[in-house]
C-alpha cells in the first residue's frame, strides 16, 4: 500500500520536475510575477522605440541570484512568458533549453557578475544615443529625468576589450567582451558601447526601463541643445537629487507606458 502510495507520487511528481526543463519554473509565484515583469518591459521597451527587432532586457533570478532570465532570440515586441530562457553566472543556458539564445547574453552575464546591485540589464541601439558613442560630446544629464546618467556616461571600445584581434563584428558575443563591457560600466547606471548602442542596468526592472528611455531622450533633448548652443548641464549634486526623486515616480510611467504598449498590440 505504501509501496503503491510512493509510485503514485513519484509518477505524479515526475511530470513537475521535467515541467520547467524549458526556462524559469514559472509554478513559482515569485517567478511568475518576474516573468510577466519582464514581458511587459520587452513591450515597453519596443513601443518607446528603445528596440526594434534587436535589444534585449534581463532580470536576476529572485531564486538563484547567479542566474537571471531573458527572452529566447526573438523580437521584443513578440515576446511571452513561454519565450523566457534561464541562464547561469557565465551565460550558459540551464535546463536543457535548446531554444537559441540572444549572442549577447554576455552583455547580461557579466555585468550580473560583476555588479551585486543590479538586477535588471536593458541593451538596446537607439539612434540618437549612437553619436555619443563615436564623437567627444560625453552624453551627461540635460534634464532632472537623467540624473542618473550622473557625472556623463562611459564609453565601452570593443577594440580595447577584443586584443590580438580588435577587428571584431562589434557584438559583445563572448564572456571576454562581455568582461570588458562591465568594467567600462563601472559603477555607472548606464555605458555606451561604441559605433553600436548602450546598455542600462537598475536594481529592479520597471527602473532599468525607466533608465534606458529616459537615457534616449536626454540623448535627444541633448542633440538639440547642442545645437544651440553650449548646454548646461546638471551638477553632480543637481544629478544626483533628481534621481533619487524622479526614481521614486518611476512606477507611474512604467503603469502609462504599459497600457500605452497594451493598447499598440
Ligand atoms: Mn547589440
């Protein structure tokens, strides 16, 4: 009787364990919740023109802290929950997922690794925080929505990181690159990579998606000053104030932007 008790749990039990063999055990509450999270930003994202058919946003597992979560290679804007993979600390896909992977999971691996405080990455290529990347003007905050961007922004050289061999397709697609991207990221919230995009990162992903639209329209607003004339930027102090205030807020545009992507579907 107990014999037959225990087979039939083990038969009931058996299904389960191979359940989440395919990306996060989404029968955890907690990581159910992170997965919509993260399926609503990838939407956000594609609907402020953040990404088009490439970037990506990851989010830290809240089960395992060396692993995080991130969309199967597909667009941003047609990611579910059932595309969401699971990779470990050096980028490797957990689980026996055989779906392909974004080959800039690097750029989320290596940053989770060297920043304990982060817990959600955005890259992406918007066109007008590119000039940053390749001229001399240091994309700094303009406006009190981008004191994040602190003292200015770092560059990330991809010739620099890639040695021997510095003529590289300028993705960070190994852990090497991927190294190298998080030292020039530094402690800052957000690293321009040059001649190719940005990447934010947050301690939560409603203000990783905050950082990384509020990143494209200082660059814009930035542009247009420059324009101008010699812009004034905020002080250190002014950057810093602003942004605990502002971070604060962040939740009221991430509920607008949301519907906003809802309703764009
Ligand atoms: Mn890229």
């Amino acid at each position: 009787m107990l014999r037959a008790s225990i087979a039939i749990a083990a038969a009931l039990l058996l299904p389960l364990s191979f359940a989440h063999a395919e990306g996060p055990n989404l029968q955890d509450p907690k990581v159910k919740a992170l997965v919509d999270e993260l399926v609503v930003a990838n939407h956000i994202l594609y609907n402020q023109g953040v990404v088009d058919g490439f970037g990506h946003i990851s989010a830290r597992s809240p089960l395992d802290s060396t692993h995080f979560f991130m969309s199967r290679s597909v667009a941003p804007s047609a990611v579910t929950a059932a595309d969401i993979m699971e990779f470990d600390a050096d980028g490797a896909v957990v689980g026996g997922d055989q779906r392909a992977p974004y080959a800039e999971r690097f750029i989320h691996s290596e940053i989770y690794k060297a920043r304990g405080d982060v817990t959600s990455v955005v890259h992406g290529h918007s066109p007008s925080v590119i000039p940053y990347g390749v001229s001399h003007v240091p994309l700094r905050p303009v406006f009190h929505m981008s004191g994040f961007l602190g003292k200015g922004t770092p560059i990330f050289e991809i010739r620099d990181a890639a040695g021997a061999e510095p003529d590289t397709d300028m993705l960070v697609k190994t852990p090497r690159l991927g190294t190298g991207l998080a030292q020039a990221l530094g402690k800052s919230s957000v690293v321009l990579m040059r001649g190719h995009g940005f990447t934010a990162v947050a301690y939560s992903v409603p203000v990783a998606v905050f950082r990384a639209v509020y990143t494209d329209q200082n660059a814009r607003i930035e542009s247009e000053a420059l324009k101008l004339g010699r812009p004034q930027f905020l002080s250190e102090e002014e950057a810093m104030n602003a942004q605990t205030s502002m971070e604060k807020l962040s939740v009221r545009s991430w509920e607008m932007w949301k519907v906003q992507a809802a309703s764009a579907k």
